[in-house]
C-alpha cells in the first residue's frame, strides 16, 4: 500500500508542475484565443535569464526582479508584435504564429546566454522527508506549495479585483465587453504579462527539478493533454486536470506500463485526454460551443 | 481566301483544344523533367533539395486534403508516415516477390487504416480539441515501432533501412534514379488529388468543412466523409513516409518521424495556403530552400564575423520572424499571395496609382 | 496544371541559382581525376575535415565540447606541425542541430570538398544522422567515423567497409560494465543472483544493449531488469519508483541529454544510492552531472579517456592554440572536459589515419578510399601514444579490416562534487563473447541489402 500510496503522491506533485505550465496557456487562451505555443520557450527563457545573472554574482531576489521585468517586456512586445496584427485570424494560422514566435524566442534565448546547461538552486533540497510510512521530496513540496499559491492568487485576480473582471468579461464575449468601454488591448497586454509571470515561476520550478537546458520547452507537450481535459479556458479545470494527467500517468507507467513493456507515459495521456473528450467533447470544465446553422 | 480559311479552322481547333492542349504542354514539362533533369543538376540537388523537397510537399497535400478540405484539425501527421514507411518496409521484406511499388502502395493502405481508426473521435469532437487525436497517434505510434522489434526485423534499436529500389530490374538506387521515382510518384499521386478535390468527394469534404450541420441538413453523410478524408490524407501520408524513409534517408527510426516533422508539414501546409494543391509545394519549397539559402547566405557573407552557434541563432530567429511575416501579410498561405500578385502583374499598366 | 508546373520550375530555377557551385556537375570529378593520377596543384595541399556540428539546441553543450577539441586539435597540427606531412589540415562547420534532415543536407553539400581540397572522413557524433548517412558514406567512400557509438554491428569491416565505431561500440560498453561490477563484488563468479536494472533512454541507441544485456546475464547468473524513460526524460519518478520497489544492487544509465541529470536527481529523492549508479559513456560528462547539484556526488560513470588538462598533448595545445587566443572555446574552463578531450582523441585518431595512409599512398592529400586504409591500418601502441603526448589519455588501439572497433576498454570514475576521479583501471569486455553476434547481426544486414562480404584476406591493396 505505501508503494502504491509513493506512487500516487509523486504523480499528484507532477500533475501539479504540468499545471503550472498550462496555465500560462490558459489565461491567454481566455483572454484573446490565443493557442500559445511559444509558451514552452517563455518559460525556458525566464529560466535561462534567471540562471545566467545569477551566475554573474547578482543575489537572488535581484534576479528574479530582473527577469521579472525581462519577461513581462517580452510577453507585452509578443503581444502588441505578433498577436495584435493577427487579430480575427482562425485558430491554425495563430498556432503557427505561436509556433514560429517560439522558434524567435529560442534562438534569442540561446543568442544572450549561450547554450551550456545550468543548473538551477532555490536552496531547496531534493532529499525525501518522512511522512508515515511514504517519503516526500522536500522539493515537491516547496513546489506544491508554490503552485497552489500561484492558482490562489490568480483566483484574487480573477474574482476580485477590477482587471479579473473585464477578463471575464472578455473572455466570455469580446464585442461585448467592448461595447461597455473595455480596453480590449489594455487586458490583453496585462494578461500576456501575468502569463509571463506565471512562466517565470513554472521555468523557476522546473529548472531547479531538471537543469536549465533546452529540453525545458518540451515541458509544452505534456502539458497538453492537462489543457484538453481541463478545458482550455478554466484555471480550476487546468488544476484538476494536472492533478489527474499526473497520477493517471504514473499509476499506469508502474502497472500497465510493467506489462506492455514500458514508457508508455508519453502517450497514455494523450489517450486519456481522447476518451475524456469523446465523453465531454469540450473538456471537463471547457465552454460547449453553440453552432448555428 | 484559301489561307484565311485554314486560319480560322486552325484558329478554331485551336480554340477548342485549349484545354488538352494545356495538358499536353504541362505533360511534356514533366517528362521533360523526369528525364532531362538528371543531366543537368548533381548529387546535392536531388539528395538534399529536390527529394525532401517532393516528399514534404506530398505530405503537404495529404495533410491538405485533411485540414484545408475538410477542416479536420490533425497535428500528428509524422505518425501516418512512420505507419506507411514501416508497413511498406515489412512488406517488401516478409513479401519481396512483391514489387516496390506495390509495396509502397500496400503501406499507404495500412497507413490510410490506422488514419480512419484515429479518424473515429472527429465525429464526436469538433475543432481545435481534435488535435488530441492526431498527438496521441503521434506518440503512440512512435512508441509502437520502437517498443515491439518485429516492425524492423528484430533489429534491436528499432530501425529500418531501405530495401534495394529495384523495379522490374531497373535500380533506382542512385540519387538521379532516387529522384526519379519520386517525382513519378508524386506527380502522379498530384493529378489524383486534383481529380479527388475536383469530384463529388472533394465537394462533400468541403461543405464538411464549411459547415458540417448544413451539410448533414442536406444529406451529405458527414462520418463516412469524414472517415473517407481520413483515410485518403493517410495514405497520401504514409506514401510520403515510405518515399521519406526510402528515397531520401536511407535509414530510418521511429524518432525520425517525431513531432517536429509534423509540425514541418504543418507549416507547409499552412504557409502554402489551406485548400489549395500547389500550396503545400510553395510551403515546402519555403520550409526547405530557406533554411538552406539562410545558411548559403550567412556562411558566406557572416561566418567571419561571428561564430557558428550565433550564425545559427540569429537564423533561426530569422526563420521565426519570416513564418510571423508571411502569416500577418497573407494568412491564407503563398499561394493566395501568389495568385494576388499574378493578378495584379496582369492589371498592372492599367491600375490606377495607388 | 500547369500553375504548379511554373511554380516546381521557379523553384528549381531559384535553387540553381542561389545553389550555383553545386550545380556544377564535374567540379568534384575533376579533383578526383587529378588525385588518381597522382598530380597534386596547389589546391590539392589541404587535407578537408567535414563537420557536422551541432552548436544550438538540446545537446549543444556536447557538440561545442566536442568539436571544440577535434578543431582545436586540427590546429595545433596546423600551427604546430605546419601539417601532416606539410599537407595542411582545413575544415568547415555545417550546424546540424542534432537534426537527422539537416545532417544529411550538410552531408550532401561537404562531401565532395572544400576547394579542392577532399573530405578525409566525416565525425557526426550523433546516432542519428551517422543511420542516415551510413549508406551514402558507402557509396560516395568516405569513411563515416562514429566514435564511441553508432551501430555496433559496423565493428565488422566486411559488411560495414566505411563506417567506424572507434574505440568503443555499445556492446563492448555494457559488457565492460558488467564486468566492473563483477570486480566490485569480488568477482564475477559474485554475480549469481544479484540484481542489476537498465534504465536506458528511450530511442534506438538506448535499446541497442538489451539483447548482450540479457546474455551477459544469462552468462554469469544476475537478473536484470530494463526500465525505459521515454524521451526526453524530463520526469523519471514512476522508473525510480519500480527501481525502489525492485531493490536492484545496481542501476547501469544508459542516458542521453536532460534524462541524466533528471535520473541523478531522482536517485536521491527516491533513496537508492547514487554510488551504486553507473553511467555509460554517454551519461559521463560534466555537463550531465552539473545540473544535477549536489545530488551527483559520487555518482560513477565510465570513460575511454580520462578528463584533466595534465597530458602533454593538451599542454601543446595550450601552448599553440588557445594561448595564442585561436581556442575554439567559448568557455575556457571546459578546456579539459570529458567532452573536449573526446574531441581532442578523435581528433588524434583521424589525424593519424591520414598519416598512415599517406604512408602508402603519398605525402598529399588523400580521398576517402585512402583514408579508409589508414583508419583499417591504424596501430597505436603505447610507444606512439608517447610521441603523442597522449599516454593515459588515449588507450592503444588496433584496428583491421574486420575489427573497426580496435579499443573496447574502459576506465571508471567518480564525480567528488567538482570533478571526475578514476577509480580504476582499464577494464575489459569480453569481446570473444561478442564477436559471433555483432558477426550474426552484421551478416542479417547483408542479407537484408544483398550485400556482398569483402574478403578481408584480400584486402592487399585498393
């Protein structure tokens, strides 16, 4: 039982940092329809930035103001550059947009701090901490913590405070808000810049979890299948999801995995994002979109 | 009085023959350069040019008469060519009295088979959510080829390599003959798409595409459509595959045909232009000249002045900035573009200054 | 119709155009006739090493590290030597990105030379690529080096007449292992019944093993599990997990990339001790341990080479090279690293092959068929390894016709948190174990291409 209770823990704490990925994806999904694929990038340059001026001898707080500033700078000129001309435009054509942005994000990345593989230290150790009979990384968690603390504040954001509001209300019909006096572009330049926030914190955890390398983008593809079960546009929806996709995946790596022969944790969620849609077509929290004929 | 007369008849004939004579001319082009062209260019040209360059745009086309006709999202069309290259390997190796071309043919089958089946959750799922079908076949079917040894012959890493190109003992195993067969192979495979696209089924799959309620309103079975688009854009897929594995590397891995190659015939097919057949050929030469004159370019003017890794950067920023550029200029693809500059080359000494 | 007939030929009017020295048919015939019949123009002085460097991406720290040494290498000959024999070496980057599509672009365009000057061979480092390009190396005759890996079954010249795993082919490196682990505990005859665990990398390099693997302990009596970590290996708790729960003695990483540092990490957080973990050689540099902080202390892996900048040749090259500010590398303290000094190896083996071959065909610059004799020629004993200034660095090698391997040796070390310690000596596969099945797999091939065996008996001359 306390193997399998290991297993489980461990794949909640993992859905968890997915989902601190995906939500970067949701708020810009939310508020301009936007399928950012360049989020993957983002959060590896706000890591590789962090990890290089920390590496010059700039203490730690400093830093992360810095890169703090260099990711909200890079979220609203993404926005205003790439996003706004392309306005109105149909979902594949932004996609690729996103997709070519995080070809530009990369190659500037690699540009400013080299391509040498860092690792990543918040001072937090990995070693297992005892809890009853499981042992949990101290790092998970710091990360765990982290994340629910993210998903607290951005719930303020969302439900009280002015901004949150004129989100909603974007997201739930652009010309109507407009019709209200909603500045569209304000919103979607803050909400391109709380994204990048968001992926700085995701870059953080998942640099001090794997190094900070190139292979952080790749973190974008297993976050996918949390966005398609959560739905694309509830930050609730992503969490549960996280938390589902992660020990989903591990539960079936060590038990049905055992069997077939072995990773197959990079499309078991894929699967199951596929046999949840193909209940609740439009994610388990997603908006059921109404088609006139 | 006599000369007028067989001017006019021939002027005529002429006239009603404009059509055929149309194919006529495009058909002595294409011999022209199916048998010409290994004269002229070498090695480089067919190795790394002109065969990626054919391979990509029939994947194109594939991918095209899936999402451009008939508005079905798929981004894991990498994992329908993996099925056709490894299905036509097995055939050719369990069943070699079979000929190349059947076995490539027989692969497209079985790639068009594992398309329908991840084809079944579009009758259910709608817009951009379908992309989840077309991952998980991406990563599945990477993981199938390489988990199970029997798809490459018990070879223990998982890859296959090209059997001998022989047909009805002419060997096409030089990067001319190379050449050769693809082009046959997609010039052919060209003209019946034009014909699908052209016909009942093409006019089904895009009034799927435009507005699939109106459509079932009116009668047009939407899954069989659906599954019929599926099912043909694999196979285009899967032929690709097996020309990618065969007439182009050599060898391959199940890795080979990873996300990243899906998202290439993405971008041809979006950069090309949706819904359209000589899109994905605009899009492929884009996706597989440019790097190349990119780099031509920066080796010769820049590498001086800095060194490789930041050479290589700066293009791909490049790279990145001319996707952003060409989708905010024209987002409907080149081959709108094109055909707005035609256009407007034709009106050109007539239309007003702007 | 004929739209995208106008469109296919703008397209291959443009690429004529920008590709206008490729599209030269006989430049390359012409070099060819004149080295044949022994004419050496000017132009023919340089010796060409194509590289297909990768410098971005996700395995960028290897390549700079890698070619850094092979370039920096090729110069000090240069600077020092004024060449080989007076043939000069010169070379020129085509970047991959560890990309198979692009490696074989590069390929296609570096093969036929530099200025007249012809390839010698080409080092890929990367599986990939070395796959897609292993029958076009066959056909156009330049040996296809891929040191330290590639395809094991290419050890056997007579099937594989241009491919080069040096030093060290797969098979060889997992046997090593074993034995190693053997002689940890107290011999090889200790190994009944004791569990050891694979955890590999998810691609064909990293399944190469399983089948030795499983002979290996059928052999000595050890149950051996193998556990994969998909690709990219990001996350490796489920493995590490199972790996707990199994309670092995031993965990062999076959890794690649981020699933190093990852699989360090995971160790610790699971519990299992790190210095039971033992790394092949592609998880052995310091840049698969770095990232993973303090957790990699003690962790093992094996090495052809030892890293350290105390060998004469690396003096040397500090005196001529990078001293003198022409260094290849961006980051002056990893002069020295595992990876530099791989490069620094590789670049002594291709470096002497050009040598022994210019021995029987002529002190000028040499195709690919010739180089191919020096490679299958090459004899470093202990003796040259001195001239070189390599004793220690590099272990004697002897290559042949049939054996393109030469090596198979390895030594160990340990990670102290700031560097590589070797603990141990030169530790043996046991090639007469291996022989008859990279023989069996190397003969599958050829049946499957209807390949014709060379008689290496034979092989006098070309």
């Amino acid at each position: 039982m306390g193997f399998f209770a290991e297993v489980l823990i461990g794949g909640l704490f993992a859905g968890l940092m997915y989902s601190m990925v995906a939500i970067g994806f949701v708020l810009i999904y939310k508020a301009s329809g936007v399928f950012n694929f360049a989020q993957g990038s983002m959060v590896l340059f706000a890591a590789l930035t962090f990890v290089s001026i920390v590496e010059k001898g700039v203490p730690f707080w400093w830093a992360l103001a810095i890169t703090l500033v260099a990711m909200l700078a890079l979220a609203v000129a993404v926005e205003r550059i790439v996003l706004r001309p392309l306005v109105n435009r149909p979902t594949m054509t932004l996609f690729m947009a996103t997709l070519g942005l995080s070809f530009i994000i990369e190659g500037l990345a690699q540009t400013l701090w080299g391509s040498q593989v860092h690792g990543l230290d918040l001072g937090v150790s990995e070693a297992p901490v005892k809890i009853g009979s499981i042992s949990l990384s101290q790092f998970d968690l710091f990360a765990a913590t982290i994340a629910a603390a993210t998903v607290g504040l951005l719930a303020l954001l969302f439900n009280r405070t002015r901004l949150g509001l004129s989100l909603r209300a974007v997201a739930a019909d652009p010309i109507a808000a407009l019709a209200v006096g909603v500045d569209l572009r304000k919103v979607w330049g803050l909400v391109w810049a709380v994204a990048g926030a968001v992926g700085l914190v995701a870059g953080l955890l998942w640099g001090a979890r794997v190094g900070v390398q190139f292979s952080l983008s790749l973190i974008v593809l297993k976050a996918l299948p949390v966005l398609i079960i959560g739905g694309f546009s509830s930050v609730n929806g992503t969490l549960l999801a996280g938390l589902i996709v992660g020990a989903t995946e591990k539960l079936a790596e060590v038990y049905l995995g055992s069997r077939i022969g072995g990773g197959i944790e990079n499309w078991f969620p894929y699967f199951l994002a596929l046999i949840c849609l193909l209940v609740r077509p439009a994610g388990l929290f997603g908006e059921t979109q109404v088609e006139r004929v | 009085m006599q000369f007028a007369n067989v001017t006019l008849t021939v002027g005529r004939a002429l006239e009603r023959y404009r059509g055929s004579l149309r194919v006529v001319r495009g058909l002595i082009l294409l011999a022209a350069a199916l048998l010409g062209l290994p004269f002229v260019g070498n090695d480089y040209l067919f190795s790394a040019i002109l065969i990626p360059f054919l391979v990509l745009a029939l994947a194109g086309i594939g991918l095209n008469l899936l999402t451009g006709y008939t508005g079905q999202l798929s981004v894991g069309s990498a994992a329908f060519m993996a099925v056709g290259a490894f299905a036509a390997y097995g055939f050719q190796l369990r069943l070699s009295a079979l000929s190349l071309i059947v076995s490539f043919g027989l692969g497209g089958v079985v790639a068009a088979l594992v398309g329908s089946v991840f084809g079944l959750p579009s009758v259910r799922i709608k817009g951009f959510y379908l992309i989840v079908s077309s991952l998980a076949a991406q990563f599945f079917v990477e993981w199938v080829f390489t988990k199970f040894p029997w798809f490459s012959n018990n070879n223990a890493s998982g890859v296959i390599t090209a059997p001998p190109l022989v047909i009805l003992s002419y060997d096409f195993a030089s990067p001319q003959g190379r050449f050769q067969l693809t082009f046959a192979i997609v010039v052919l495979a060209t003209i019946v798409a034009r014909n699908l696209v052209s016909s009942r089924i093409g006019r089904n799959w895009m009034a799927v595409r435009d507005m699939d309620t109106a459509a079932a309103v009116i009668g047009i079975p939407i899954m069989r459509t659906k599954l019929q688009a599926f099912a043909v854009s694999s196979f285009y897929l899967g032929l690709a595959g097996a020309l990618w594995a065969f007439a182009y590397l050599g060898t391959v891995e199940p890795h080979g045909f990873d996300i990243d190659l899906s998202f290439q015939i993405l971008f041809i097919v979006i950069i090309g232009g949706l819904g359209s057949l000589y899109g994905p050929f605009l899009g492929a030469a884009f996706i597989v000249l440019l790097p190349i004159f990119l780099n031509q370019i920066a080796v010769k003017y820049l590498s001086g002045f800095l060194d490789p890794g930041h050479l290589e950067n700066i293009q791909k920023i490049l790279f990145g900035g001319l996707i952003i550029f060409f989708l905010i200029r024209e987002p409907e693809g080149l081959a709108r573009l094109i055909r707005v500059s035609q256009d407007k080359l034709r009106a050109w000494p007539l239309t007003a200054a702007r | 119709m004929t739209n995208w007939v106008r469109v296919f030929a703008t397209t291959l009017t443009v690429a004529c155009v920008t590709l206008a020295p490729g599209c030269n048919k006989n430049a390359s015939k012409e070099s060819a006739d004149q080295v044949k019949s022994g004419q050496a123009p000017e132009s023919n002085r340089e010796q060409y090493f194509p590289l297909q460097s990768y410098r971005v991406g996700p395995y960028a720290a290897g390549g700079t590290g890698f070619f850094g040494g092979f370039i920096d290498y090729l110069r000090l000959i240069n600077n020092r030597d004024g060449g080989v024999n007076g043939v000069r070496l010169t070379w020129s980057e085509c970047e991959t990105e560890y990309v198979v599509e692009r490696g074989v672009e590069c390929y296609e365009r570096l093969k036929s030379g530099l200025n007249g000057a012809p390839a010698a061979a080409t080092n890929p480092l990367s599986v990939g690529i070395a796959y897609a390009t292993l029958d076009r190396s066959t056909i156009d005759k330049i040996p296809l080096i891929t040191i330290n890996h590639g395809r094991t079954d290419s050890t056997d010249g007579r099937v594989f007449p241009y491919v080069f795993p040096l030093q060290l082919n797969p098979y060889s490196e997992v046997s090593a292992i074993v034995n190693y682990i053997g002689q940890r505990e107290g011999g090889t005859n200790k190994l009944r019944g004791k569990r050891i665990v694979t955890l590999y990398h998810g691609s064909p390099y990293g399944k190469e093993t399983q089948p030795v693997l499983d002979i290996l302990a059928g052999k000595y009596g050890f149950e051996i599990k193998h556990i994969e970590v998909p690709h990219p290996g990001n996350e490796q708790e489920s493995q590490w997990l199972e790996i707990k729960r199994w309670q092995p003695s031993w965990v062999i990483l076959r890794g690649w990339g981020v699933m190093n540092p990852v699989a360090i990490k995971t160790a610790v957080k699971t519990g299992f001790p790190v210095d039971h973990l033992i790394g092949n050689i592609w998880s052995n540099s310091e840049e698969d341990v770095k990232p993973a902080g303090t957790a990699g202390k003690n962790y093992i892996s094996i090495t052809t080479h030892p890293s350290g900048t105390a060998f004469p040749v690396l003096q040397e090259i500090k005196k001529y090279v990078v001293d003198k500010g022409n260094g290849n590398l961006q980051d002056l303290k990893r002069f020295g690293s595992v990876y530099y000094n791989l490069g620094v190896i590789n670049g002594i083996l291709n470096v002497e092959a050009v040598r022994v071959a210019q021995q029987k065909f002529g002190k000028q610059a040499l195709k690919g068929e010739q180089t191919r004799w020096g490679f299958e020629n090459l004899n470093i004993d202990d003796v040259r390894l001195k001239d070189l200034g390599a004793l220690g660095l590099l272990q004697p090698i002897k290559l042949s016709c049939a054996d393109h391997e030469g090596g198979g040796k390895v030594r160990f070390q340990q990670w102290d948190g700031e560097k590589w310690v070797l603990i141990s000596d030169w530790v043996g596969a046991d090639r007469d174990l291996l022989r008859p099945l990279i023989e069996a797999s190397a003969l599958k091939y050829a049946e499957e291409k209807h390949l014709k065996l060379r008689d290496c008996s034979n092989e006098a001359t070309l």
